[in-house]
C-alpha cells in the first residue's frame, strides 16, 4: 500500500493531487490511498464540500509504510521523521531539493499546479478522469495559480483548465475562483496563530531558517486591523521555533499585491527585495506567487 501525500498545512493543490493521483494509481493496478498529514484550510473544506467528496483521514507514520509525496519533495515540508527508503515517488511543480542515494521515480515540471502535471498523467496512461476528479482539479489548478494571475501560471495550465471546465459543463471560473478564495479568507474566527499557519511553508539556506506563510484576501482591511496582534504572535513563534525570518504574504488577490510583513532579521528582506521596510512590511506590486517570487530572492540573499 503506498500512502499519497501533500505536504504540511495542505493547501487544495496538495489534497486534490493526492486524490486524484491515488485514483490513477488504482486504476493502474498500484494500491494507494490519499492522505493528508496536517489539517485541511477551509478554502479545500469549501472545494471537497461543493462535489461531495470526502477529505482524506490523517495518516501516521511509521517506519513500514511507502509514500507518494506529491506538491512538495522537501523532507521538513512532509511527514515528520520520514526516511527516504519510505519515499516511493515524488510528483510536484516546485523546485527539487532532494537527493537520494537510490533511484526513485520523480516527475516534477513547472506548471502551475501539481494537479495540472496529475492530468497529464491520466491522459498519457489513457484513464479516464471521473467528474469529481475533474472538479478536484479544476479547483486545484483555479487556487494554485490564483485564478490565472499568479506568474507561475502556464498556457498549459490554462489549456488543460478549459479542458476539465469544458468536461463539467462549468459556467464561470473567475467566479467560482473568487468564491473559492473568499472561502479561504475569512478571519474573524481565526486566532492570530491560525492565519500565520493556514499556509505556512519551513525553509533553511546556509544556517538560516526561514518560514514565509501566504494569506489570500479580496479585502485587506481587516487583517490590516489586525496587524499588531499578528506580528506579536510571529515573534513567539520565531522565537518558540527558533527562526531567524518569519514572513507573511498578505496577498490582494483582486488588486493584485502582497505587503510583506516580517520579523526576524530584517537585512535579508532587505538585501532580497531592495525595498523599504515600513512597520516590518514591505510592498510588494504584483508579487503573488512566494515559489517564484518571494522564496528565491529570499534564497539568493542568502547565498
Ligand atoms: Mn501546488
């Protein structure tokens, strides 16, 4: 039995590739099951809800079980203590930065969405994508390219978007899109410590360890409300976690922008995006992706 994984703090991309790529495996005459190692955010919550589809159960490890890791190959993104004779495969979009000292099976292209690269995958092996997989990724590919905007979006993407909505006679993506998103936006239940780590990603670089988290919003007014209290919060956690950086996208997804709010050592926020620092924040004009563009001038400051 292989165990298929997003990473931790899933996002729709991360879920919706684990589903759909167990399904292919099934289908293929590989036994696998989906499985997420961390809670779902309610934008997946919204998504699964919509078609009636069940969130896959949390999975353990131990030191028996084989993974699929998809949307994600680093090791301290996945399930914790995990060995690499338990990674059986890898499936992502983001940049690789894992060795192995054996072989493995590691498809990564730069596309938008892990789930655009799952697609592919089934037309190759000729399987026919269920309607609620069809859905599952079209959500994944509408969220992980921000509606089409983000710059890590591809025409291939788009293509095989139009394809999957031409499959579910779907009326207006831009619209189910926002929907979708305002799903994941909404805070006023959410405890500081909440919207740091809905989305929260961990990265080292030459001793230093970092973490950016994203939140995307249409309306930027009320977290901007709360701007205090989350920075507070990010410097218990830096410190409980003993991180050198922590950062906050605060993205605008309708208007297109992310204000950066950080603690931490404020030079390599300097030294990466040359900008100003205004109450630990700096703004950021069309910056929506943290993958392609806050994670490697981040990466190169500290090289
Ligand atoms: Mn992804």
């Amino acid at each position: 039995m292989l165990y298929v994984i997003g990473h931790k703090k899933p996002d729709t991309d991360s879920i919706a590739a684990a589903v759909a790529y167990s399904y292919l495996l099934n289908k293929l005459g590989v036994e696998a099951k989906a499985c997420r190692i961390d809670d779902v955010n309610p934008e997946t919550e919204f998504v699964f809800n919509k078609f009636g589809v069940g969130i896959p159960e949390k999975v353990f490890n131990s030191p028996e079980k084989r993974f699929v890791l998809v949307d994600h190959n680093e090791f301290y993104q996945s399930i914790d203590d995990l060995k690499e004779e338990q990674v059986v495969q890898i499936i992502d979009h983001h940049k690789l930065n894992v060795s192995f000292l054996e072989p493995k099976f590691v498809r990564t292209e730069p596309l938008g969405s892990t789930c655009s690269i799952v697609f592919k995958m089934f037309k190759e092996n000729n399987v026919e994508v269920p309607k609620e997989i069809a859905f599952l990724l079209l959500s994944a590919i509408l969220s992980d390219t921000v509606i089409f905007t983000s710059p890590t979006t591809t025409e291939e993407d788009k293509r095989i978007a139009s394809e999957l909505a031409e499959m579910l006679d779907f009326g207006d993506l831009k619209a189910f899109g926002i929907e979708m998103k305002k799903a994941k936006a909404d805070l006023s239940s959410k405890t500081a410590r909440d919207i740091i780590t809905m989305d929260f990603k961990e990265y080292e670089k030459n001793g230093k360890k970092y973490a950016v988290g994203q939140v995307e919003l249409v309306d930027l007014s009320e977290i901007n409300s709360r701007k205090e209290e989350i920075l507070s919060e990010m410097r218990k956690l830096k410190e409980e976690k003993d991180f050198d950086l922590i950062c906050l996208m605060v993205t605008d997804i309708i208007n297109q922008f992310t204000d950066l709010w950080f603690v931490g050592e404020d030079w390599i926020v300097v030294k990466a995006f040359g900008k100003e620092i205004k109450d630990n924040s700096v703004h950021l004009p069309n910056v929506l992706s943290r993958k392609k563009q806050v994670v490697p001038p981040i990466e190169k400051a500290l090289s």
